[in-house]
C-alpha cells in the first residue's frame, strides 16, 4: 500500500516547531488524490478494518485523522493547552458531520505526538501500531493528516491541520 505516498520518513526528533499560519506552513501543506482498482480497495478496505479492530461496512467511507509531532503544528501553541476539550468536541461533531456522507471515522495517533497523553485517555482514539505511519503517513512535515477512502475507492490523503473543508469538498463530489 506504500506505493501512493509521498515518500518515507522516519520518525525523529522536533526540535524547532512552526505554530503559525505562515508561508512555511502553507508551503507544508500536500495532497494527493487516486483511484484504487477495486482489488487494491478491497485490500486496503480489509487491512483497515484489521489494523482498528472493527467491521465497516462496503458502503461506507472510511476517514482516518492522524495525529504526529511534525515541524508543522498550529495546536501547538497556547491554544494546545485546552486540547482534552479540544479533542471532544471534535470527534463528537466530526462523528454528527460525517454520518450525513455515510462517513465513518477514525482518529489514530502517533505515540511521538504532541497531545498523545490527551489522546490516550479519549475512547474514540487509536494508538498507532505503525502501520499507518509506515503504510499511509509517512511525511512529518504537519501534526495533522487524514486519508479519506471512498466506497467507490477514490482516495485522497492530505497533511495539513483545519483540514474539514477539503473532506467535505471531497465526499461532495
């Protein structure tokens, strides 16, 4: 599943983090968007479902929001403070969003991110065995990514943090 990413990169250690909404940080942002064969898919779709322990069903779209240190990271600021109320309300509002595109969920983290001690505590998150890391997100340039895998197989991944608009731009179409 390697094949459709952007390139490998190993964890390491982030020393100098941009919290600003800046050229840098503009520039950080990627995206890629694809189709899978419908072999690939169901592949995907089944290593997925093995890897968060849970059944979804064909019809549905799978979005998966990764959380990393990264060089990039807006939250990572005075604002990070409140995460634990942060964290909440997001995937309670994503989860309302979301079920309208018959869009399932997903929210896993890195154990090296920034806000893993919140993370760990909220049920409706998933430590990364690093499967994720190593077969989906493997750029380390912003704490926040998703991948978004339609029941059709259109995919799209896209690193980059206020990341909602592009979803649902993309389950629109």
């Amino acid at each position: 599943m390697a094949g459709f990413s952007f390139g490998q990169s190993e964890d390491r250690e982030i020393t100098n983090v941009n919290t600003k909404y800046n050229r840098k940080y503009v520039k950080s942002r990627k995206t890629l968007e694809g189709s899978f064969p419908n072999e690939t898919h169901t592949t995907i779709r089944l290593l997925i479902q093995k890897e968060l322990k849970t059944i979804i069903p064909d019809d549905s779209n799978i979005l998966i929001q990764y959380e990393q240190s990264a060089t990039n990271c807006i939250a990572y600021n005075d604002y990070g403070k409140r995460q634990p109320i942060v964290i909440k309300n997001i995937a309670d509002s994503d989860k309302v969003r979301l079920a309208k595109f018959q869009t399932i969920p997903f929210w896993v983290y890195n154990a090296n991110s920034f806000f893993a001690e919140h993370f760990e505590n909220h049920p409706d998150y998933h430590l990364d065995s690093g499967y994720f890391k190593k077969n989906i997100f493997e750029l380390n340039e912003n704490c926040s990514a998703f991948f978004l895998l339609k029941s059709s197989g259109e995919f799209m991944i896209h690193y980059g943090e206020d990341y909602m608009t592009e979803v649902f731009n993309f389950l629109k179409r």
